[in-house]
C-alpha cells in the first residue's frame, strides 16, 4: 500500500534518485539515469521494489538523515527489538552505474536474536522486463561481503546484489531472503545496478571502502551552514540539491513522476528533467552564500544550453542536456490520485522568463569571478539579445501555462538585465539598462492596474504571487510603491494560514483548487525582506519551514487543510528558495 507522499525519503547521488518508505521498502528508482525507466516503480503502480525491514510486523518507523547528508538511518522498534537500516546510494557516482548501500544492525535484541526480512524483485523499464533468473556466483575474498554474489541481467541492465547468499529465487526474477542478527550485530548488502557493459569489479562491492568515499563525500561537499537562518534545515537542502544535480551539470527539478497536486485535477507531470529556471534559483541561492561546486555546474551546464540554442532557448532538458521527450503514458495505476505520465510539455515551450533567470544568475555568479569565463560573457550577451529579440512575444511563462503577454516573465528580465549591468563596464552596461528601462515602461503601462498592483497579465487583471520574486530581486527602484501593494494583495487575496497560493484557479476556496505554493512562501519571505520587514519576512520563512513530513523533504505544493504534501518529490526550487531565505535572513 502505498504512503502519504510526506513519508517518504530521498536517496539520491546526482545521477538518480530513489524514494523509500519508512518500513524499509523502496519503491522508487530509475536506473541507470534520471529519465531512465524504473527499475522500482511500486510508487506509481507498477511493480519491482526493494526491501529491508523486520521480520516482525509489529513495530514503529522512524529515522533521520545523518547531518548534512542524504545517508538515511531508519529506526525500527519491535515489541522486543531495536533494528537501525542505514541507507545510502555511493558516491562519488558514475553515470552508468549506480551502488546501492544498506547496512542493517540489531541495536537491541533478545539473546537468540531478531528476525530481518529482505526482497529484491527489480522490474527494469517501469516493470515491463523481467530480470534473468538470478545465479549465484563466488564472491571475492577480502572485498567484506558475505559470500556469494547474486546476477542477474534484463532491459539492457545487469544486476548483482551481495550480502545474502541464503536469499531464495523465484520465478519472477525476485530475491527473498529472512536471517537473524544478534545484538550488535550488522549484515551489509550491496546492490549494483549497471548498464552491461559498465558493471564493476568485485571491489565495488566492498562495503567498507564503499562506506567510507560516500561518508567523506558528502563531509566535503556539504558547507559550514552555521551562520545561516536553520542551519540544519540549509545544509539539508544542500545536501538535497547536491543529490538531484548530475556530474554533467544538470539539476532535476524532482526525482519523480506524476505525483498529483491535487487528486483528480490531473495536473500531474514529469519533473526528472532540469529546468533552467529551477536551477538558475539554486545557483542564485548558493552564490548568495559563497562559492561552491554547484554553482560552477550550473554556470557551466546553463552556458552550454544558451549557447547551443540562442534565441530558441528551451526551458527544460534531460540533466545531460538533451530534448525533453514528449508526454506519454505508462499504462500504470499511478499514486492514488494521480497519474502515470513520463515526458514533459514543457520541453518544447518557449518561456521569457528563462532568460531573465540566467541573466540573475550571471550577476550572482560574477561575485565569484564567473563573468571573467569569456564563454559566460558570450553567453550573457546571447541572452541580452535574446531577450531584446522576444520580450514582446506571447509565451507560456512561470507556470507553463496558454501563450499570454505575462507580466511575471517581463519583470524577469528587467530584474536580470539591470542586476548583469552592475556587473558590466559602463559603456558595456548602457545596452541592458536602455532595454531593461524600455521593458519596464511597456510592462508598466500595460500590466500595472489602476489601483497600483500589478496583474498578473495584460489580459488578465488578477494576482499572480510569482510576481513577488522579481520585486524581490529589486526589479523596481527602491521606494516603488507597487511593491508594498502587491504584497499586501497577496497575503490579502492569496494566503491562508500563513501559506501562499500561486493564483486563483476558480470561485472556489483557493484550497479547493490546489495546494499552497511553497515556492511562493519563500518568495513572500523575500519579498517581505527586501521591504525591510524583517519581523514579517521571518514569520514567512519559519511558515513554509514547517512545511515538512518527518523526513525534512519539501514536495512543490502544501495542502494547508490536511498538512500534507502535493506533488513531485523532493522539490528542488523549494530547497533552493529555503537555502536562499536563510543567507539573506541571517543579514
């Protein structure tokens, strides 16, 4: 059965990610990439998952990550037993091949021991392959694994799974296994998972080596948070982003698919892709915090993409910097409530918005010396052309919507042209500022309603609370008075509870339509902060803070009746905007 979306938890290593339950079961991972099919896709009714749990059905789930990190440490307590599964996917990663780590112990047990119950049933190609029958071969000395390796190959994959040689085959491809560990006791398995022709020596299997480069990874990648708005919830986040952003520099917006906003309103999408925006967010976010290596991925990884497409700028791609495939379905049950979709709409839009993010982007990174790179300067100027070529354009904007003369996507730019230009020589800056001041007239006359808040597009005079974001960013000069009023409309208009909805869908309550907008309630925060509010800026951010299952993941949308999560999971852009809330905050 499946579990609200708020208790699942993340393993991810850049290259792919998985979502387990708190009973041990993981349900979710597509290999050997992002946009791959599922190997376990148990999440969204098909079949094949991967479990480790007591033997004992009687018991409580808990857990946490380890500081800083996406090891997962799941704690069972039985009638008469205390059990610990300690999770991780190895790191650093390879794009064709991902290990999979899980070391169970007895904390507490009776004398004889307590009973641990395994299966392995992977189903590549979103369960429409069965694996090989799994053999068992000799293992390696001295690698620290028990025994004998299973294999098993399908779907172009090849499988081997150490650290239970007494596991029963079945005819369906499946592992199942039951053994006893004693108190203090421990039994490590190793899952590899490979395309054939990348699958690894024997001492990939060594758990203890294995162990130890995923442990030092993530101690150096994940920074020194302490001097930031919830330290631990930061260094989450960076650990988070750091988990859904490849080594060939892309970032998937979420590690999943079809995860429902809200049930039956069929809003339901495919986020394991990078969208330029969501990662333009993340590095903006990190920059404001100092240099690290996920801001040179994200320079370099949306570099390439605006110098390969110019005026034609996509607003998605894969994370290795291919075209989004079209949507289709899997002809699957999907996670109660919603659907089964793979592929993505949106990677064939165009959304003026884009540009104006890379723009912000380039300006955050030039504190860090990135505009002296003469391919991010050629890039920039690519992207002040284009914007100079399309800002009258109708386009899809924020929310991917119909092709409409959005105000958010013009205020977008006008931010990301004036922030590059404070990074540019005079003579050089005068182009951007003259165009940035021609948008903004434009904008100003046709999407700035009498009353002195801004609509939400030329044609459409409601509120739009992603408009708070670039007003953030100091799209307008200081002092504006729109600012002020488009804020006090929002959290008239568009909250509830201390949560903030993108828009009004209907006459229904805003809850009825959808759930509350993360993304917007970070923005709110900033917003407020930008202001000056300080008080009111920290009530925000400590709002959407809140917003979590016991995990600490955050999913796109906030159902505000029911505290539960909506939609794809973890959200990238929502741990971006909680990292960058927590630098400015803290100053």
């Amino acid at each position: 059965m499946p579990w609200a979306l708020r208790d699942y938890a993340f393993l991810g290593d850049g290259e792919r990610g998985a979502l387990m339950s708190p009973r041990g079961e993981i349900v979710w991972l597509c290999a050997p990439r992002w946009d791959s099919g599922a190997v376990f896709s148990q999440l969204i009714g098909g079949v094949g998952q991967y479990v480790v749990r007591p033997q004992d059905n009687w018991h409580v789930a808990g857990g946490s990550y380890e500081d800083g990190s996406l090891i997962r440490v799941s704690r069972w307590v039985t009638a008469d037993a205390l059990i610990e599964c300690r999770d991780a996917l190895a790191l650093p990663a390879e794009p064709g091949r991902l290990v999979l780590l899980r070391k169970v112990r007895a904390e507490r047990a009776p004398a004889g021991g307590t009973g641990v119950r395994v299966l392995l049933d992977p189903r590549p190609g979103f369960g429409a392959t069965r694996m090989s029958a799994p053999r068992s071969e000799p293992g390696e000395s001295g690698t620290g694994h028990r025994g004998a390796v299973w294999t098993s190959t399908g779907g172009g994959l090849r499988l081997r799974w150490a650290g239970v040689p007494e596991a029963e085959p079945g005819d369906d491809g499946s592992l199942r296994a039951g053994f006893t560990l004693r108190p203090g006791e421990w039994r490590d398995l190793v899952l590899e998972i490979a395309v054939e022709e990348a699958a690894g020596g024997a001492d990939i299997l060594d758990p203890g080596r294995l162990w130890a480069r995923t442990e030092r990874h993530w101690r150096q990648f994940v920074p020194d948070c302490s001097g930031l708005l919830a330290p631990r919830d930061a260094r989450q986040a960076y650990a988070v982003l750091g988990g859904l952003t490849s080594t060939a520099g892309g970032m998937a917006a979420a590690a999943t698919t079809s995860l429902p906003e809200h049930a039956g309103e069929g809003r339901n999408y495919d986020y394991r892709y990078a969208w330029l925006r969501d990662q333009c967010y993340m590095g903006i976010a990190v920059a404001a915090h100092g240099p690290h290596t996920l801001l040179e991925r994200t320079v370099g990884f949306v570099t390439d993409r605006v110098l390969e497409a110019g005026d034609e700028l996509r607003p998605a791609y894969t994370v290795t910097g291919e075209h989004v495939p079209a949507e289709r379905s899997l002809r699957l049950r999907g996670y109660p409530g919603g659907s089964d979709r793979v592929g993505n709409h949106a990677g064939s839009q165009f959304q003026l918005d884009t540009y104006g993010e890379v723009l912000q982007l380039y300006a955050a990174a030039a504190r860090h010396g990135h505009l002296e790179d003469p391919r991010v300067r050629r890039a920039a100027h690519t992207a002040v052309t284009a914007v100079e070529h399309n800002w009258q354009r109708p386009e899809a904007g924020l929310w991917e919507l119909e092709e409409r003369w959005w105000t958010h996507s013009r205020l977008s730019v006008v931010t990301g042209l004036r922030a590059l230009a404070e990074h540019l020589p005079e003579k050089e800056a005068r182009h951007p500022r003259a165009l940035a001041d021609t948008v903004l007239a434009e904008t100003r006359r046709r999407c700035l309603r009498p009353d002195g808040v801004w609509a939400r597009a030329a044609d459409d005079p409601t509120l739009d609370a992603a408009l708070l974001l670039p007003l953030a960013r100091g799209c307008l000069p200081p002092g504006d008075p729109s600012t002020g009023r488009l804020l006090a409309a929002v959290e008239r208009e568009l909250s509830e509870d201390g949560f903030v909805y993108r828009f009004r869908h209907d006459e229904r309550p805003l809850s009825d339509a959808e759930g509350a907008f993360l993304l917007c309630g970070f923005m709110m925060a900033l917003a407020a902060w930008h202001q000056g509010d300080t008080t009111a800026a920290v009530r925000w951010f400590e709002r959407q803070r809140s917003a979590y299952g016991p995990p600490g993941l955050y999913a796109e949308e906030f159902d505000v009746v029911q505290r539960q999560l909506r939609g794809n999971l973890p959200q990238a852009f929502v741990h971006a905007l909680l990292l960058e809330n927590g630098v400015r905050l803290a100053r």
